[in-house]
C-alpha cells in the first residue's frame, strides 16, 4: 500500500496532533482503549504489572495462567541484578484444560510450596491472567494460606489481562509493592535518604544514578524496583523523599507514600544533561543542607566536564538530523525531546502508547512548530510521517525497530531491549554514540532511500 | 545466580520453570502470515497480541502486524462480538487485507465465543465487504502448545478455503509445517530444480525475510494466494512435512476434497530431505536431476571430511516437536549420540515418534514431552553432553554448563543467521553441518590443553 494513500483510522483522528495546525488549544484525546482491529503497539494490564516488579530480583514471579504469559514474558528484559537473578528464570503454573474447567488453586498452591522450598525467595509476587480472573481462582485465598505456611510474603498481583490498560496493570504491581512497605525496620537510614521510584536498572542505569547519591551525600533507601530487593522495599517509608522516574507507572505508589506516610515526592528524569541536572539539584535542595548542595554542584561540573568534548564532536556532526520518537510512556518523551535538540537533532514526530492530557500538552508546548503528535499510533501512521517527515532517526521499542529499518531510516532503541545505559551523564555519552552509530552508519548510503537522493542531487 | 539447576531431579507436580513451548495463538499468527495480503486477527486481550507480534519480531527482525480485539471487562462479561464485528470493520476500512486469520485466545475461547457465526453474522451484515476473506481457527492457549496453534491455524485455511472443481491443477501441495522462511524458500528451490508444479501453504517467504526496500509493506509480495490455497482442492497429492504441524492440514484436504497425502518429516538431515525429494520426485513423474545429485553428493562429502570429530558425542536436542524429531535423525546420520531429547509439547506421540527414530539404538536415552528446561538443565548438570541443539533459550544452560549451542528452530532471539540460511534440504544440512562443527571445535580450541591445541584439524 503507497504511504500517501494511509489515512488515519476514523476513531483515532483525534489522537493526532501537528503543532501549529488547527485550534491552538485543541486536546489531543488519549487515554482512550485502543480500538478493535487497530494494529495498535499496547499491550495488557499483565504486561504493565510484569514489567514493573520483573526487577525485583530476590523475589518469585509466578504466573498463573496458561504457559504464554510466562513464556514471552522471560528474561526478556535487561533489568539487571547486582545478586540474585531468580526474576530472570520463567514459573508458570501452566494452566491445562482441565484446570479451566476445575479450577487451579491447587496447582497454584502446590506450585508456590514446591518453588518457595527450592528458591527460599525473600517474597513471591503471583500474577493472575486473564484466564484466572474468568475461571474464579481465589488466588488472594492461595497466596494468604501459603504465606502463613512458608512465613514469606506471598502477594496477589490483580492483572487479568482484559482488565483495563497496562496503565491498569501499572496501577496493580504498586499495589502488589505497597504490601510490602512498612513491614521493615527504618531504623539507621539517613536523614537525608530518597527512594528511586520507576526506575529499572536497564543496561545498569540504577547503578549510575545511585553512584551520583552516594557522591553527594544521599542515602538511596530504595529502588522501585531496578536491582530490587524485598527488604529494601520493606523499609522505603524510612526515607524523607521519593524520586519518580517514569512517572507512568510510578506517581501511583508515590501518592500513596505521601498520603500515607508523608513523604513528598519529585518527578525527575535522568535522561539527558539538562534533565538528569535538575533531578540532582531538585533532590539536593530538599534537605536544606548547603554541603550537600555544594557537592551536587561539583558533581554535576565534574561530570559536564568529562562529557564535553565528546558531545561537542558529536553535536557537530549530528546538527539539524530530524528524529522521531515513539515510546512507552510521555515523561519519557519529554527528555528524549531535550537530549536530541542537546545533540543539535529536532524531533519531528512524537508520541506515546499512554500519556495523559497533560503530557500531551507539555509536548505540545516543548516541540518545534510542524512537530506531529500522536497517541497509541500504529505501524503504518508511524511510517507514513516518517516519510513525510524525512527522519534520520526513530526512537522506540522492538515493534518499531523493524519498520525504521524497512524504511532505511537509523534506530536506538530506549525501551526494554537497550543495551547500553542512557541514564546520567555518562548515559548521555551512550546515548551520542548510540545516534550516531545508527545515523552515521555507511549502510545508509546503499538504502534506496538514500542512495535515490543522491542520485537526484546528482542529477540537479 | 542465574543457574538455579542442581544434579537431582526435582519432583515437581504443578509447575513450569523455563518452558520449552509457548502458547497456540502464536503459531496461529505465524501460519496466518504465509497467506498473501493476511491481516492476522487476535481476539482476545490486547497483551496477548503485543507479545506475539514482539516475540515473532524478535524472531524474524521484520515488522510484524496484527490487530487485536481489544477486549475490556465488558467483553469478558458479555462476549467478544461486538468487538470482533467493530474490528472486521476497521481492519477492511484501513488496513484493506485479502483475507482477516481470526484466532481466539484462552479468554474468548472461556467465555465461549462462536467465531463462526460472528463471522457469518458479520458478513450479512455487509461488515465484510465483497471479495473479501475471513478464516478462523480455535486456539485455546490452555490447550497444546504453539505448534498445535500452527497446526490449527493450517486445518482452518483448507477448511475454509480449500475447494475441489474437478479439474486437475496438476499441481502438488507442500505443506511445510513450521518452518522459517529461508527453509520455505528452499523447499521451493528445491520443487523448481526438480521442475515439479507445486502450492507451498503457507509460504511466509518474501512475508519474513524481506530485503531492505526502503518502504513499509504491510502486505509483501509473499504468501500464498487465496486463488492458489482454493485451487489446493484440485491437486494431485499433498506432501505434508511434519507430524505436528503438518499432518492434520493434509488430513484436512483429503477429507474435504479427496487429495490424499504423505505424511513425513521435516526435510532436515540426509534422509528426510531424500525422503522429501524422492515424494516430489515419485507423484510429479520427474527424474532428480543432476545438480541435486551433486548437492547431494556435496553433503555427503563434507559430513566424510568432518565427520571424525562428531562421533558418539552426547547431544541434548530441543525444541517444538517436528523440529527436534527432523533433528534427531540428523544427529543419528552425522554419528552424534542423542543423549536428552526435549519438547515441551504435549502428548505421547512426540516421544512414540523420537524412540522410532531411535530405535532401541540409544537404550540411554532420555525423551521427553512435556519437558522443560530447568529439567533438561538439572540432567545435563547430572550426567553432561557437549553439544546442544535447540533454539536460543537453551543459551543459559549452555552458560552454566560451558557447552555449545548451536542455535535451530523458533525462536532465535540473539542470532542472525537463520533469517538467511536455511535448514532444511541437502544445502540446509550443509550449513547446520558447519555450525556443528564449528561450534565443537571451537570449544575444542578454547579449552583443550596447550599441546592438544592444533593448526590443522
């Protein structure tokens, strides 16, 4: 099918916006269900809460359901452990026909037993799927009994599938987590402490910006939950202050912090110079101590410093190359936006599988005039205005990956499957390098997109 | 640790750890992509959709569409045909496919949805438009494996499509079985050298292993056609390559439209590529050709050359069933010693179809359905093999056990390689040949003593 031929799906008009066209204070409508027989890049509520408690590390995941859940939902991710790496093996209850049909708590129950006696996790997280919501499988009942039994907390995560977004399932693994907090011993922590909220440890990102604490003279209580560990979960309400990094999926559990145990909390991003600045001088001015404040000047002088020169090379070299970006959640986006135009590159098309009105508008006002901006976009929308932008980059996750390439146009992945750390001063190094070697690399003078260019130029 | 295996095997009754199978829809989606112009439906929750599409990316590294009914809570209480009726709208409306490949989910297939009448229902409600397609197959995720859901994704297309004029195509219908596209792509060569006339279904060639274009197809040139699968109706026989994913599809057409079929093997190895040229070769009335004699002979010669280094070394083989049955006859013929063979397939014909190829030569041994990794990691970890066959998942016992792996079958989530050649046919066993090889003496060269370390091999 030609790209100029795509329209755009009638229901989702509304969830496309260029900047600069139509009302000024049009909405861009999001949070909306994807509609049926969109090919649509979301996923289910499963999905959300997997991804947030996958991290935990000392703890069991078990799925209940039939085999797939567990199956596609295995080591896929680079959540990395400095210690145990149970997360990263795959326990299904399997769920069979006759287990539909007669139900698998016991199975469930047995399966639990049998795993808690070989693994000695420090807690066991059960996920219900859509199949254990339909069949009526009490698993809050299993999981209460086992945990009396085996003396670990054993705790029911509410994600059926079907039940609402992977926003929803978000919602559910901060539940899942709030079960713990509150049942470990605060005594000793610092009383300049924060807690990493929505931060995964991909590539070994956590390890950057705990190093960054550690230099300053912050306590990191915990981290929800890269490189987690239940008993650093357990005794998060110690610390005075929350950070949350993808907000998404995290504002959740710091609201209930705040309510509960007042303990205020700051949307930062530690991607990019500018961002990951901000969220070290934000945290430092809380505790009101002028020493603290003073390293995180240097810290961040010293770090600049390192990165320079290299950043400058690359700026040069990366000026006025057009970016596209489609990522999981819109907070994310906004830092991308920032860490491009550091690297001299506009981005020209943007959007996310879940922001809110908010976020939206925040884009809105952060883009270049021209930039498009949709939500829960599709493959063919994405590369209809990659074309019709002309991008020399996309950013985005697996699903995306393979379009950028069929288009002849250069990726870097900042979802789960990135390879190298983004996050910090040091990530921003990565970041540069990862840009360029996708957008510099001698491949895009033999892609037909390209080389037809040249040709053209030639021929003018 | 990442390695949580000991040497005893574990009791366990109700439980997983590290699947060697995943679930039906996904098959069904990979089947419903070898048909020309498919738009694969998943009606179900959105999740399961996602990861199918992500997985069978991470597989293929090509884009990979499917829409999804997108249920909420409000289907999983009342049914799913609204929205399976809405999607059929949009998916003509927009995407405009040939053919819309419905497979259920484990939750429709709970809540009962009828498929068939949603579609009938849809389609005199003119939300199909003329001209157009829709086929369904059932694939309950609690039941089988992914396989099956390829399986029944196959049965489904002849059900639908598959007609009988009376009229002779003169033609052969291949049915692959799950296989890559590059595999695909050869099983074609192969029947063109031989100059039979020939219907491969599906065929996700030119679908999954695209070249650089520079543009985004949403319907590649590949897949079969609805014209050529209604046509398989009127063909000679069928071959059907693979007991789990092949057969039922071939029993299917025999059934409806009286062609009968060969039931074999996967073309991997010596013999079950003979056995496939030789089925060709017999129903078209066709000589084999010189210059597959001489791929043939090729095979034959580099297996002579290498073949010292393979003898009686213990392999662990996994994965889905026909590969690993395909498979095992190969590391017979190559003089490897099957040690553990695994599916995580369910149903005794996986391990009555591997002790046939066996027969009663290995009495050690140890085959497996329903298996899963951890188990196969925790009888490596007690009695160790050097070599293992299967796909990427079997990297972490290759890890912990420092044994090579050569990587085949689905999914290879961290190689290129298989994306480009093929495995099966006599060039197929040539290259898995090679990656054997070198894999064992790689691991010869980085591990044996000084003095046992040589130039020339």
């Amino acid at each position: 099918m030609p790209h100029d031929e795509i329209e755009i799906l009638e229901e989702r008009r509304n969830q496309v916006f260029r900047k600069g066209e139509g009302a000024a204070s049009g909405e861009i409508a999001c949070g909306k269900r994807s509609a049926a027989g969109s090919v649509s890049q979301r996923a289910c509520v499963f999905c959300g809460s997997r991804v947030v408690l996958y991290p935990i590390a000392d703890a069991l995941h078990v799925v209940h359901g039939p085999i797939g859940c567990a199956a596609y939902t295995w080591d896929i991710r680079g959540a990395h452990s400095s210690g145990p790496q149970l997360h990263r093996n795959s326990f299904s209850t399997d769920l069979q026909e006759k287990d539909v049909i007669f139900g698998g708590e016991k199975k469930l129950a047995a399966a639990l037993r049998e795993l808690i006696a070989a693994c000695t996790p420090k807690a066991a997280f059960v996920y219900s799927t859509c199949i254990t919501g339909l069949i009526g499988d009490d698993v809050d009942a299993v999981c209460k009994t086992i945990s009396k039994e085996t003396g670990i907390p054993v705790i029911p995560v509410e994600s059926p599938g079907f039940s609402g977004t992977k926003k929803d399932g978000y919602r559910a693994a901060c539940e899942a987590i709030y079960k713990l907090i509150g049942t470990g011993d605060i005594s000793g922590i610092s009383p300049h402490s924060i807690n990493l909220l929505g931060e995964f440890n991909i590539a070994g990102e956590t390890w950057i910006m705990k190093d960054y604490f550690r230099r300053i003279g912050i306590q990191v209580v915990s981290c929800i939950s890269g490189d987690g560990r239940v008993d650093e979960i357990r005794r998060c309400h110690g610390a005075k202050l929350n950070l949350v990094q993808c907000s998404g999926s995290m504002t959740h559990l710091a609201k209930k912090l705040t309510d509960d145990y007042g303990i205020p909390f700051q949307r930062i991003s530690f991607f990019g110079i500018e961002d990951t600045a901000a969220a070290i001088y934000g945290a430092a001015g809380v505790f009101g101590d002028p020493e603290i404040e003073s390293r995180a000047r240097e810290l961040v002088k010293e770090e600049l410093l390192k990165i320079q020169p290299e950043l400058r090379r690359y700026r040069k070299i990366l000026k006025g190359r057009k970016a596209a970006i489609y990522v999981g959640g819109a907070f994310k986006a906004f830092s991308l936006v920032r860490a491009l135009r550091s690297l001299g590159m506009r981005t020209v098309l943007v959007g996310s599988q879940t922001g809110n009105p908010q976020d939206y508008e925040q884009l809105k006002e952060l883009c270049d005039p021209g930039t498009v901006i949709v939500d829960d976009s599709n493959p063919l929308e994405l590369a209809k205005f990659c074309l019709e932008k002309d991008v020399d980059l996309f950013i985005g996750g697996v699903k995306e990956r393979p379009i950028a390439y069929k288009l002849g146009i250069g990726f870097c992945d900042h979802n789960h499957e990135r390879k190298e750390a983004l996050a910090g001063f040091e990530g921003m190094i990565n970041f540069a390098k990862e840009v360029h070697a996708s957008v510099m690399s001698p491949v895009w003078n033999y892609v037909p997109r390209r080389a037809n260019r040249r040709q053209e130029r030639m021929a003018a | 640790m990442l390695d949580l295996a000991t040497p005893t095997i574990s009791e366990r009754s109700a439980l997983k750890i590290n699947p060697a199978k995943t679930c039906q829809p996904i098959g069904a989606m990979y089947a419903a992509l070898g048909i020309h112009s498919c738009m694969p439906h998943s009606h179900g929750s959105q999740g399961c959709c996602a990861y199918h599409r992500s997985h069978l990316t991470r597989h293929f590294k090509e884009p990979v569409a499917a829409t999804t009914s997108s249920f909420t809570e409000g289907a999983s209480v009342f049914g799913g045909m609204a929205n399976l009726q809405q999607a059929l709208i949009n998916i003509f409306s927009i995407y405009n496919p040939e053919v819309v490949a419905v497979h259920t989910t484990c939750l429709s297939e709970v809540i009962g949805d009828d498929i068939p009448t949603i579609i009938k229902k849809a389609r005199e409600e003119g939300k199909i438009p003329e001209g157009k397609t829709v086929i369904h197959a059932n694939t309950p995720s609690f039941v089988g494996s992914n396989v099956t859901g390829y399986s029944n994704m196959c049965v489904g297309i002849v059900n639908y499509l598959a007609e009988k004029s009376g009229e002779s195509t003169e033609a052969i219908n291949i049915f692959p079985g799950w296989l890559d596209p590059s595999d695909m792509r050869e099983l074609k060569r192969l029947a063109e050298e031989l100059g039979v006339k020939y219907t491969l279904c599906p065929d996700t060639s030119d679908v999954l292993d695209l070249p650089q274009t520079g543009v985004y197809e949403m319907y590649p040139k590949g897949g079969t056609p609805v014209e050529a699968i209604k046509r398989m109706g009127d063909a000679i026989k069928t071959v059907a390559l693979g007991e789990f994913t092949a057969h039922a599809a071939a029993q299917k057409l025999n059934d409806k439209c009286g062609v009968p079929f060969e039931a074999l093997d996967a073309p991997i190895g010596l013999t079950n590529t003979d056995l496939y040229i030789d089925a060709l070769r017999r129903i078209a009335e066709v000589d084999v050709p010189a210059s597959i004699d001489a791929e043939r002979g090729r095979l034959l010669d580099v297996i002579q050359d290498i073949g010292q280094y393979f003898h009686e070394v213990p392999v662990a083989i996994f994965g889905d069933p026909d590969h690993v049955v395909a498979m095992t006859r190969f590391a017979i013929e190559l003089g490897l010693k099957p040690k553990y063979i695994f599916s995580g397939a369910t149903g005794r014909a996986f391990e009555n179809r591997v002790h046939a190829i066996l027969d009663g030569r290995f009495p050690d041994a140890i085959v497996k359905q329903q298996g899963d990794l951890f188990e196969l990691h925790e009888r490596i970890k007690a009695d160790p093999v050097k070599l293992i066959l299967g796909n990427t998942y079997g990297k972490h016992i290759g890890r912990a056990e420092n044994i090579p792996l050569v990587r085949f079958g689905f999914p290879i989530l961290d190689r290129v390689g298989h994306r480009l050649f093929p495995t099966v046919g006599y060039r197929g066993a040539m290259h898995l040949v090679e990656k054997i090889s070198d894999a064992l003496l790689d691991q010869r060269d980085r591990t044996c003593p000084e003095e046992w370390f040589e130039l020339v091999q």
